[in-house]
C-alpha cells in the first residue's frame, strides 16, 4: 500500500504473504528494502506489480540486516533484475561471519548472491532524493535503519516495531544497544510514518512518539 508520495509498505499478512515487511521507494533510483523469503517472493511481487510498480526498475535491494527472512529474495532481484545487493559494512562483516549460520539455521541454503554495495551512515542519494541512513546495532550488529524527512519516513527494520522491538538473543544482539538504537531514533524530527520490519505501521507524530516511549519503558524493565 501507499503511505506517502513515492513510499510504498508491503507489511506480512501470514499464510503465502511474505514473512516480513517490505518498503519500496520510487523516484530516480527505486529502491526495495527487505525484500524477504525467495519461495514467498512471487506473492510480493504480484503486489508491486498490482501497485504499478515494474521489479525491473529496482536499482538497490537494501538489507536493514543480514536474517534471511529480510534478504534471501535479494539474490533473485539480482539475478533476474540487475539490481544491486547492498547492506551495511559493520552487517557484511557479520553476515561473512556468523551470520552465515542463520541459513542453516532455519533450513535454507546459503546465499550465492553477491553483496555489491556497502553502506556506510550518512546521507545516501538516490538520484532525485536523499535518504538517511542510521547504523543501528542491537538486533544485529550492523542493523540499518532509513530516514526520509522530507516523506515523513522512518524505516526501522527490527529495531522498533508497533508496541515491541527486535529480539536481542540471537548471535550479535545486544539489548543495551538496542535500547540505545531506539533512544536515537526517537529523537529524529519530521517522523509522521514507522514503518517497521514486522507488524504493522505506525501512523502520526503523536502515535509514534507514544510508541517510542511504550518501548523504552519496556526495555527498561527487562
């Protein structure tokens, strides 16, 4: 669905739909962040595709992490689109390392794509935009989240979700850094649209900020 001019949000409905929730930016160089499970990808496909959205466009197949649940698709966008991989230095560090063992983990091969671009904080152009992007740790080491002031946008991935937050027991969590990733985000202005990497999205300055504050207090009484 549309949340905002050039901000497309594909959340996971359960049964064939994708298994996390997936955003696409249009403009100069349309961008897919989290584009899930390969064996769902069809099903997410068909809703682009119902949206007006042609995959071919795709330039970028950005990663706020390195689970497969958020990126094993990126290999297909690669493969049959041309469209560039990218995550995080700090997270392909860690996906080149125990990473890895998430694949086998939840019974999947490894990934045979190739990672083509790191991502490092700071501003990032997208031809006719620039997005920000925050490193942050805490569900995983090298986490990623995206921020588009001028949209109202902030992408958390699974850092911050509706009224929850990431796990932190998985190898590289940290609940500390998490709680401090959240503590960062909230502090970003000109956020009207949460939209995380599981759940549903958080709509209006003052829902959001709510939210944020739900979360925190929960963290601190972990």
């Amino acid at each position: 669905m549309k949340v905002a001019s050039s901000v497309y949000f594909y959340p996971f409905s359960g049964g064939l739909e994708n298994n996390c929730n997936t955003i696409v930016l249009t403009g100069g160089e349309p961008v897919i962040i989290d584009p899930g499970h390969k064996h769902l990808w069809p099903s997410l496909k068909a809703k682009l595709l119902e949206d007006g959205l042609n995959p071919a466009d795709l330039k970028m197949a950005l990663f706020t992490h390195c689970h497969p649940d958020h990126m094993e698709a990126g290999q297909i966008l690669e493969e049959e689109y041309g469209a560039t991989q990218a995550m995080s230095s700090a997270e392909k560090i860690f996906f080149d390392g125990p990473g890895q063992g998430f694949f086998p983990w939840m019974g999947l091969d490894l990934p045979t794509g190739y990672i083509g671009r790191l991502l490092e904080e700071g501003p990032l152009d997208l031809g006719d935009k620039t997005v920000y992007l925050y490193l942050t740790p805490g569900h995983s080491p090298g986490g990623l989240c995206l921020h588009w002031p001028e949209k109202g946008v902030l992408v958390t991935g699974d850092i911050i979700f509706s009224r929850s937050f990431g796990r932190t027991d998985f190898p590289g969590g940290s609940l500390p850094e998490l709680r401090e990733s959240v503590q960062r985000l909230k502090s970003l202005p000109k956020v009207e649209a949460l939209l995380p990497g599981h759940g549903s999205a958080v709509m209006g300055a003052k829902a959001i900020e709510d939210n944020f504050n739900y979360v925190l207090d929960v963290i601190d009484r972990f």
